[in-house]
C-alpha cells in the first residue's frame, strides 16, 4: 500500500494497520479499496477515542453509538452502511487474532438502504447517442479524427458491455486484439471475468484500433492520454461523454458512464436474459447487487408465475374444464 494509505493507517493506529496489511496480502484488495477502509476505520478508532474506549474493548453500544453519530452529521446511509461493514470486518479481524474476546459489530443492524436507481435510458436515446459518435467519427479529418474515433469506440465498447468505467479506460491493446468476441476483464478483488462483445461494437473497435495504431504506437494502453496516468481519465471520458450527449439532443445532466452500464443490464434483463449472468458479465460478486438493475413488467412475472408453477397450471386446468 502505497504513502497516503500508510498514512491513513497509522492515524488509526497499529490494530488497523494490521488489518489493512491482512486485506491487500490475503484477500487482494485493491489500493482504493485499502485506502477507504483506512479512512473508514480510522474515523471510528478515532470515534472510540473520544468515548474513552479502544478497538480492544468496544462494546455494540459503541459501535451503535457511531452510527448514530454518523447520522447526525449528515452522512448518507449507504456511506454509514460501508461504514459498518469495514467496522464488522475489523472487529471479525480482531476476535480472529485474538485481540479481542466477540465481535461486537456482528450484532449491529445495517441502516435500511432507501435504493435509488440511476436515470434510465430509452433504447432510442441510446441509439442517438451512438448515431452521433459515429457521425462524428466518421466526418473528422486530421488529428481530430483520432479523439473522436476514441469517443466512438469508448461509448460503443460501455453500452455493448456494461464495463465499469474504470475497466474500461484501464483497457490495453493487447486486450482488444486477444479475441474478436470475448474480453477478459480484471474487475474489483482480482477477480477474472468474461465478457461478450456484440458484433457492431467490435467493427468499432477495429477500425478504431487502426486509427491508434497510426496515433501512437509505443502506448499499451487501448484509450491512451498525455496525462500522468497514460490513460484516459475518468473525469475525462465523463466530460466528454456529456458534450457527446448534448450534442445528440440529450440532457446532459442525464448520462453519465454508470447510466449506460446500468442500460446494458437492463436491457439484457428486459429481454430475459438469465439474471445469473448478468451478475457475470457485470462483475457483481453478489447477485442482490445485480437485482437493483431489474425492472421487470410485472406482467411478465404474473406469466411465469402462471406458466410455471404447479398450482396455477392446475387452477388453469381446473378453469378450462
């Protein structure tokens, strides 16, 4: 873990270091991850101090108590839930080693999460927003072919994928060219995955590729910038995709990279795609994750409900006689 991580660890003192230490050697966490449990749990050992207690002897009383003091300082219940969870990993942590004698976070409910889902859009929004990358790309000359060829390839690649932004400026060369139908994604905890790419995105990718081929040919990466990471920027790409969204008609305030991942599931699950693999292609390591994503008709369910389960065949049967 890098300076600014270490720094966060020792303010939370030698236990969370500790723990931190554990989570990047046996469970491969990433270094963003690392560094928001050292400020999470740096907060909370800090809390503890306040109330004269110590990770070593908190009670559920204290760990509540925080919570509560969370909600008074105006924080959102998904940040107090991520909250409790590094707290419940800590102290699990903790008793394991035998720091301590229980667990007093296991106890603890999670404040109830009131889920709001990203902007939906239509199958047509999203075709415009496409029509106009490819318009774009297909009309600049000189050096301004190249970007836009970039914004036409990054927005193609997000919404025949669903990738998360972060795979998918991170992408190289080399995955791109690997197969003509297949990439293989990285995503959080190390985790390997598979994902298709439609046959229209991946004619983008192609004629893409030769255009950064002719741009740059020392960089690995497939989305390659002048900054210091060598790679397109997220704030960047987002940026660029909301000009993008202007100038196909859209308002801009409406789309964002997680909009279009979030489209990619939701047309998948519209279509009746199994939501198991879904959770797959999206890199969810728990499929509740995936589940914010459906907006099945109820109609659709009342069907499968009456095509499928053994009482309302026979209530069905029953009605025909």
């Amino acid at each position: 873990m890098k300076s600014s991580g270490r720094t966060e660890a020792r303010k939370g003192g030698p236990l969370v270091n500790r723990f931190l230490e554990m989570m990047a050697a046996e469970r491969g966490a990433a270094r963003n991850s690392l560094l928001a449990y050292a400020n999470d749990l740096t907060d909370y050992v800090q809390d503890l101090a306040r109330a004269g207690a110590s990770p070593e002897s908190a009670t559920t009383a204290h760990v509540r108590d925080y919570l509560q003091g969370l909600e008074t300082r105006g924080l959102a219940r998904r940040t107090a839930a991520r909250r409790l969870s590094a707290i419940r990993q800590f102290h699990a942590f903790l008793h394991s080693e035998g720091f301590t004698r229980q667990n007093p976070a296991q106890i603890v409910e999670s404040p109830k999460q009131q889920r709001s889902l990203p902007e939906v859009l239509s199958a047509a929004e999203i075709q415009s927003l496409l029509a106009t990358a490819a318009a774009e790309a297909s009309a600049a000359k000189g050096k301004p072919a190249f970007k836009a060829w970039r914004l036409h390839a990054l927005v193609s690649l997000l919404a025949a994928t669903g990738l998360r932004v972060s795979e998918l400026i991170t992408l190289t060369r080399r995955q791109l060219a690997a197969d003509a139908d297949m990439l293989v994604i990285k995503g959080k905890g190390g985790r390997e995955r598979m994902v298709p790419v439609a046959p229209g995105a991946r004619g983008v990718l192609t004629r893409y590729l030769s255009f950064l081929a002719v741009h740059d040919e020392k960089s690995p990466w497939a989305f390659p910038s002048h900054g210091k990471s060598g790679t397109l920027t997220r704030q960047h790409f987002a940026l660029e995709l909301k000009a993008l969204a202007a100038r196909a008609g859209l308002a801009p305030q409406r789309i964002s990279p997680h909009v279009l991942r979030h489209g990619f599931a939701t047309r998948l699950l519209d279509h009746g795609a199994d939501l198991r693999a879904v959770q797959q292609m999206l890199g969810h390591a728990d499929i509740s994750t995936t589940q914010v994503y459906t907006h099945v008709q109820a109609s659709r369910l009342t069907a499968a409900v009456e095509e499928f389960h053994p009482l309302a065949r026979k209530k069905a049967a029953a009605k025909t006689r």
